[in-house]
C-alpha cells in the first residue's frame, strides 16, 4: 500500500463536524486469562485490512493520502502522535475510472482507515444480491477533477515530458519541493501543497505499483 504525505483530501468532500471516538479495536487473548482483552488498531494493522480489500475489490494505480508522517522508505514512521487533522482519503482506479473514499469520521488515523476497509468490505458484500455492479456502488466516489486549470504533475514535480521517473525520484523531487510549498514554511500555502501533494500521488499512480 503506498501512502501519500500530507493528506489532500478531495475538494468535493465535506468535512466531519465532530469525530466519533476510536471504534475499531483488535481482540488480544493473554496467555493464562480467562478472558479476551482489547487494543487499539495500530496504523500496520489498519494498512494491512485496507490492503487485503483493495485487493479483493480488483482496485489498481491506489495511494492512500494522510497526514501520518513518513519514514525515508515510505512507511509510517512508528511512535508517532496523532497528526491534527486525522482524516484520511484512498484514491484508486476501479474500471479505468479514478474514485476517492476519504474518512475522517473518527479520532485516530487507524480508525479512518479501518473504516474505509470495512467500506470496501460491505460494499463487496453488498454486491453479490446482483442489484448493483461494484462501478454503480462506488459511482458516487468518482475522483472529481478541479474545477480550475491543473498543471500536469511532471511541471509541478520538474519531470521534462517522454521521461518516466523512478518512484524514488518522485520522492525526492517531492520532499524538496515540500520543504517550499508547506503552509508551514515562509511562502508557502495549502493551495501550493495540495497541488504537489496531489502531483506525487499521480505520478506514483502513474508509474504503478
């Protein structure tokens, strides 16, 4: 599963009012106890349930945008706060269409993408009545684009058109220009960010998984 830093969320989307508390546990037998305990999800775990539906689902070209920081190899990095802004967004192709499920529904990260796993999982459930197809089920989470003019990824990112870059210059084209264009940073804006934020995650959809 590759996931994308800093989170771009769909323009498209409303934003939850109020997150819900953390609602996805895993169960936790101890040795020696005659009874079953819990804990929360780890960010692993939740990647690991998200990645076994988007496979199910026959999803390609997929990235998973949050604000969950990432190490040098792409990975979240471990030990790590709860960002502010806890939501998370999955963009795939299903059927050569672009489709987005964003979730910031509840208050820990694991749990948003938890809840867009069980999404997949129920919607692939529902399916099976033969109602619906699963393109007609998710037609409401059709990636929409801008409605301004966007530049191509390859301008954003400083790709020269007919090259095909490796995941790791993305990367690293990406980080140096997130040093510029971060809210955070003199200059910068979450105009500026959303749209290098949304180049990478294009560019890795690109050039596959």
């Amino acid at each position: 599963m590759t996931v994308a830093f800093p989170l771009h969320w769909p323009t498209h989307r409303p934003r939850s009012a109020a997150p819900a508390r953390a609602a996805f546990n895993k169960k936790v037998v101890r040795p020696g106890r005659s009874y079953t305990e819990t804990q929360s999800l780890s960010i692993a775990d939740a990647l690991g349930r998200l990645q076994r539906e988007v496979d199910l689902l026959g999803a390609k070209q997929y990235v998973l945008s949050s604000n969950v920081e990432l190490r040098l190899d792409g990975l979240p990095r471990s030990g790590q706060a709860e960002p502010k802004d806890r939501g998370v967004a999955l963009y795939f192709h299903l059927g050569n269409k672009p489709h987005c499920l964003p979730c910031d529904r509840y208050d820990r990260v694991a749990d948003n993408i938890a809840a867009i796993a069980k999404h997949i999982e129920a919607t692939r459930a529902i399916e099976r009545y033969g109602v619906a197809d699963m393109g007609e089920m998710f037609a409401g989470f059709v990636a929409l684009p801008p409605q301004s003019k966007k530049r191509s990824w390859r301008v954003v990112l400083s790709f020269p058109p007919g090259v095909t870059p490796t995941r790791e210059a993305v990367e690293k084209n990406y980080r140096s220009r997130a040093k510029q264009f971060h809210p955070d940073t003199p200059g910068g804006s979450h105009e500026g960010m959303a749209e290098l934020n949304q180049a990478r995650d294009e560019a890795l959809a690109e050039i596959g998984n």
